[in-house]
C-alpha cells in the first residue's frame, strides 16, 4: 500500500466553504505559524504566513485529518496540478534536530547583517521560512476547546504561498486589520480546472444530491464541467465504509 496520495487534499467544515472553492479557486490567508525552532529567540518567534494548505494522505488513512480539519473537501492532482503551480511539501523541523540548528544559525546571520528589507538575500531567506513547519506543537483542540499536543508531521502537509507577499507579525495586528490582510490575499488565488480535481468529498452520502445540485447552479461552470465535477462526489460515509 503507497505511503502517499497521488493527490492533495484541502478540508474544511462547511459545505458552503467547498461551494465557495468549486466556485472561486483557493483564497490564501495568514496561518499563524510557529518558527521558535529557527527564529533568534529575542526577536520573532511565530509569524503569520500567507497560505493555502494541502495535505498528501492516502484515503484510507484519512480517518483523524478529517476529524480535525472538517468533513467537506477536495482532492486535486498532485502532479498534474499542483507541482505546476509550485505547491510545495513543507520542511518539518524538530527544535533539536541538526536541520534546526542550521537554520537558526542562518537566519542569524542573516539578521545580524542588517541587510536592507528588500534585498535579494534577505527576501529569498524569509520567503523559503514561509515552508517550515514545526514536527510538532500545540494547538487548540477544535472539538474539545482544549490546547493538545499535535505531531504536525502526521499531516503530510504542502502549501501554496503566493510569491512577492511577504509574513506580517504573529502581534500587532487586531482582527479588523488581519480581516483585510486576508482580503488583499483574494487577488492571489489560486484556480484549478473541472478536470483538475479527482475527489469533491461531502460529510454524508444524504448531502450528495444537494452538492450537486449547487454545483450545477455554479455561473462560471460550463455544462460539461459541472457533470464532470457532480462525477466526482463522494461521502465520508463511504469512505468509512469502503476504504
């Protein structure tokens, strides 16, 4: 059995959310990222990174990313589709791997030269942090509300960030000026075609009919890509049954 999908997954919990996709492609916003492991410790310890996240997980594995991430997603071709446009596996570092070590000590000295903020150098540095995930962390247990510790690594995560925009602080910044951080994003998009995508995943087999059913009421879908993507509709239940 392969390790790995032959496609990237994105979850989300609302139905309306995967409309929203099938409609307008992927929207990046800022993830709130922890970079303690690589970052001078009195300087910058997270920062927020502009992103869209995937994840590379066969189905039958799929069981607890689905669980904390949303029952509503869609599965696109990895190749064929997101390695042509730049979609990347993340860097997993653990805070006392070499790989940690290394990369602290690069983006030391980085800083420690005072470069100007927009020199090549320090731009290409900072932009290449935007694919480091930390091995694991906490995080907020969405169903509990409880913070738990994560193994990140587990995700098999990839990540769309769009080039030439740059982090902002993990501070500073209160939720109206986050709102249209995120909003500035939307011009940055990223699209994919009806024969793109290999999976369009519902919570229950009930919600199939009405999925389709927005998916035909989609304006920019032409006829042959709305029954090609009403093909493509499948349930949680049945991958719990069948896979």
């Amino acid at each position: 059995m392969p390790v790995s999908a032959n496609t990237l997954f994105h979850f989300t919990r609302q139905r309306g959310d995967l409309v929203s996709i099938l409609q307008n492609g992927f929207y990046p916003s800022y993830s709130l990222e922890d970079l303690s492991a690589i970052l001078p410790a009195d300087r910058i310890t997270a920062v927020r990174v502009p992103m869209v996240c995937f994840c590379d997980i066969i189905l039958s594995k799929m069981g607890k990313h689905i669980e904390y991430y949303g029952e509503y997603g869609i599965g696109l071709r990895k190749k064929e589709w997101g390695m042509q446009r730049g979609i990347s596996p993340v860097v997993y570092v653990d805070r006392e791997s070499r790989t940690a070590t290394l990369m602290s000590q690069v983006v030391y000295d980085v800083v420690k030269m005072k470069l100007p903020t927009k020199s090549p150098l320090r731009e290409r540095l900072f932009d290449f942090c935007k694919y480091i995930k930390a091995y694991d962390g906490l995080v907020l247990n969405r169903g509990t509300k409880e913070m738990e510790t994560r193994k990140f690594y587990d995700e098999r995560e990839w990540r769309y960030s769009p080039t030439n925009v740059h982090t902002l602080p993990s501070s500073g910044s209160d939720d109206r000026n986050l709102k249209q951080a995120n909003k500035a994003l939307i011009s940055h998009s990223l699209k994919f075609d009806a024969s793109d995508v290999k999976y369009i995943i519902v919570s229950k087999e009930s919600e199939i009919p009405k999925t389709i059913a927005a998916i035909n009421r989609v304006r920019t879908l032409q006829p042959r890509e709305k029954s090609l993507l009403a093909s493509k509709v499948i349930s949680v239940e049945q991958i719990k049954e069948d896979m």
